[in-house]
C-alpha cells in the first residue's frame, strides 16, 4: 500500500517539487495550495490519484478540513510536508513593522503549520503503520537559515521561523511516544520562483548571497525536495525533534573572506559510471553495516580496518576505482561510549582515525572536484551527560572538523557532514550515511545530524523514550 503524502503550499517552489518527488516514488499526493487552481492543476499533471485542494492555513478551520479531505479521499495520511509559508520581503525596519504584517507572517508561517501539526497528529497516532517497524506518522516541518540567524530588515520571518525550529523539538519529543516523527528541513538560499522574483526586483543579490555560501552556490528545489525525502525515510528513523540544515555550508562559516573558495579542481558533477566508496573503521558494527548497505546500492566498496595505513589504503581505493566518491568515516565507534577508554585514547582511536582517513580523502577529492566524506561519531558531543567525558570530547571536536572540511572543500564541490548517533540508533545509520554520498544531499555541507530519537534536545522532568 502506498504512502498518503499530504503538502502544503504544494503549488510552487519546494513544496511543488517536493510533491514530484514523492508522487515519482509510488505515494499518494494530496497539495494543498491558497491557490486552489493552482493545486488542482499541480495534482493532474502528477497524474492519476493525487488530489489538489484550496486551503489558506491562516484560517483556523483549514487544517481540520485539509485532513478530513485526506481521509475522506484515501483513508488514512502518512508523510505531512508543512511547507506552506510567506516571506517578508518588504524591508521594513523593526520600529516600523506594523503589528497586522507580523500577525500576517505568524498566522501562515508558524501558528497554521501548528494547526496541521495538530489535525494530522490526531489521525496519525490512531492509525496503525503501514507496516512491521514503521511509524504512524511522519510531519516534515519547513523551517529556515533564518531561523538561526538574524537578518535585518526581515525581522518577523526570522522569528517565524524560529518558532517552527522550537515547536518541531516539542513536537518531536512528546509525539514520538505515539509513533509519530516529526522533524524540520531549514533551506538556505534556494532558486525558487520567488527568490528569482526577489532578485529581479533587488532585494536579494545573488553574487552576495553565493560569497557565503562555501558550495558557492544556491540550491534548488529539487535538492530540498530529495531531503524532505530522506526525512519522511526510514533512513532518519532514528531523528526526533531534529533540524537538518541544507544551506551549502553558509550557517557554519566563519570567515571573513569569500567562502568558495578553489583549493583543488573546479567543482563538477561525478562522471557517469559505478561510484567509489571507502569505509574506514570497517572493523567496527557501524562501519561493517555501511559496507553492507553501500555494496547493496551497487557501488564498488573498499573496506578498511581502521588500524590501516589510512592515507595509503584510500589512495590505493582510489587508484583501483580510478575515483573516490564517498567516504564513510566510522573508526573508533565501537568504543566511544566506553567509560573506562580515557580522553587521550579516545582522541587517538576516534578523533585522529577520523582527522587522517578525512585528510586523504579530501586531497583526492580536491584534485577530482567532487566527492563526500560522512564522519560517524557519538551524540554525546552535542549535550553534556550523553557519555563519557572521552567520547563526548572527541565526539564535540569531530563536529567542527567536518565543519571546517566543508568550508575549506566547499569551493572545489567536495561535501562533508557528520552523523551524530545515540546508542540505539545503530541500524538506521548505514541507510542516512548513503543518503549523505548520494547526489540527493548536494547541498548539504557542514552539518552534524543528530540521530539519537530526540535524546540530546528533551529537557523535561521525565525520561525520554523515544520511538524508533
């Protein structure tokens, strides 16, 4: 049985392409759209059975009737993409934004992805999965860059914003108890219709925007729409209450130069034919179960232990496969929730394993102009009382390495992200590694990507128990 995929503001931008991507995968699609037209036109060139609806979700009503048209039509809703949003882009300055404008970006933005939030939950933990081990629910919230980072003169769609990034964290922890998991995709600059509008009239200029941007470019939606994708996967099923950031690098440079930088070949798409991967740490659960994944996918594997000669056994791949597409970096994994493993060796296993197979990966892919590296490492670097204090510090230093590989590597077209796992996320690790080498992640760079059931975000009196 087919998914029930129901998106919101499915009549434009990413929200458009992210009902092609799933319609193209064998789902339902139901868009919903204030431009009902629109939606219904949308729906028919997706083909047979999807639906397009009108809906204005600053109408309270609307979310209850959006899910009752869901259910009335297929039964039940599986995937929500909340995407349905505005943008201010009038330049008004704090002191002179009218309370009416505000209102109008929290209406849409915020308070009625809410209320879908809220219709769909209570279809969603009533209904029985799909099948064995999946959830009852998914919800993908659109959020933004700006909801990290202020931007002046557009001061209501950042807190907009902002308040999505909060509500998927509460969403995420407290629902994930009734097998429903929700979690948010914060684009950067994306070349959407209404970014071309923006450029067109001034108020964005793309030479600016794309200095920032270590890729050194805009995404697209195609690319959200991929990553909207994996989140709705059982490849995030391990992700509650998370955001992934898919924004070329931008939210995590700082330097005060250019960001796309050239330090290798000009970046370029991998050529035709099958991709290299090398596993490092293949001796570890982690590492052996990427292997086992990515040789499934079709991609020629080399697998190494990581007490290897690093910098030769990859340059040896490399020179076999005459390419280097991915690497998964998973050494020392196996012991990072060790109490007994002192900082030093924690260091020397996880983080200086992770520093040498990521540094001759990366000089391959410099001189390619292509390529991705994923690092495996432990949540406990992202709160404090996850793990040991060994593995928390290596695991914390590991994430800015893989966010400075991405801002030094970004110019050249080379990606690196890292995969920050709880202790019982182990099976859906090897399946979200994939994802991140795979094209679908194109502008995803510097990211950490917590996959820990929502464990490092929850800050309530009880114990998290998370599904998943």
């Amino acid at each position: 049985m087919s998914r029930v995929v129901l998106v919101t503001g499915g009549g434009a931008g990413i929200g458009w392409a992210a009902a092609q991507h799933f319609a193209a995968g064998g789902d339902a699609v139901v868009i919903a759209d204030i431009d009902g037209d629109a939606a219904t036109a949308r729906a028919r060139d997706l083909g047979q059975g999807h639906v397009g609806l009108a809906a204005d979700v600053a109408d309270p009503a609307a979310a209850e009737a959006i899910v009752a048209a869901c259910i009335a039509r297929f039964g039940r809703l599986d995937v929500v993409i909340n995407n349905a949003g505005v943008i201010d882009s009038g330049g008004t300055p704090f002191t002179d934004q009218p309370l009416d404008a505000l209102r109008r970006l929290l209406g849409i933005n915020l308070l009625g992805m809410e209320r879908v939030s809220h219709a769909a939950r209570a279809v969603m933990r009533t209904q029985a999965p799909l099948a064995e081990g999946a959830p009852r629910g998914v919800i993908v919230n659109l959020a933004s860059g700006a909801a990290f980072r202020a931007i002046p003169l557009r001061n209501g769609y950042s807190a907009s914003k902002a308040g999505v990034v909060a509500m998927t964290r509460a969403h995420g922890c407290a629902w994930a108890r009734e097998g429903i998991r929700v979690n948010a995709l914060a684009p950067g600059y994306i070349r959407t219709d209404l970014v071309a509008d923006l450029i067109r009239r001034g108020r964005v200029d793309p030479s600016l925007a794309e200095s920032r941007i270590p890729l050194g470019r805009m995404g697209t939606p195609a690319e959200m729409a991929a990553v909207a994708g994996f989140l709705a996967s059982p490849a995030a099923r391990g992700m509650a209450g998370a955001v992934l950031i898919a924004d070329g690098g931008g939210s995590v440079y700082g330097g005060s130069d250019a960001a796309p930088v050239q330090r290798g070949a000009a970046p370029r798409p991998a050529p035709d034919g099958t991709p290299c991967h090398v596993v490092a740490g293949a001796d570890t659960a982690l590492g052996a179960a990427c292997v086992r994944v990515l040789t499934a996918s079709g991609a020629n594997v080399s697998a190494i232990d990581a007490a290897a000669d690093l910098h030769a056994a990859i340059a040896a791949a490399a020179s076999r496969f005459g390419r280097l597409d991915g690497l998964v970096n998973a050494a020392g994994t196996d012991g990072l929730l060790d109490p007994a493993a002192s900082t030093a060796s924690q260091i020397e296993t996880h983080l200086e394993r992770h520093f040498l197979a990521a540094q001759a990966a990366g000089r391959i892919m410099l001189a390619q102009g292509w390529g991705s590296v994923v690092n495996l490492t432990s949540t406990a670097g992202q709160a404090a009382g996850l793990g040991p204090d060994g593995g928390s510090i290596a695991s914390g230093a590991i994430g800015m390495l893989t966010r400075s590989m991405a801002c030094e590597w970004g110019g050249s077209g080379v990606r690196a992200n890292a995969l920050a796992l709880g202790p019982q996320i182990a099976p859906d690790t090897a399946a979200a590694a994939a994802f991140l080498l795979s094209p679908g992640a194109g502008y995803i760079t510097g990211s950490v990507i917590v996959m820990d059931g929502g464990l490092s975000i929850h800050a309530g009196p009880e114990e998290p128990n998370p599904w998943h």
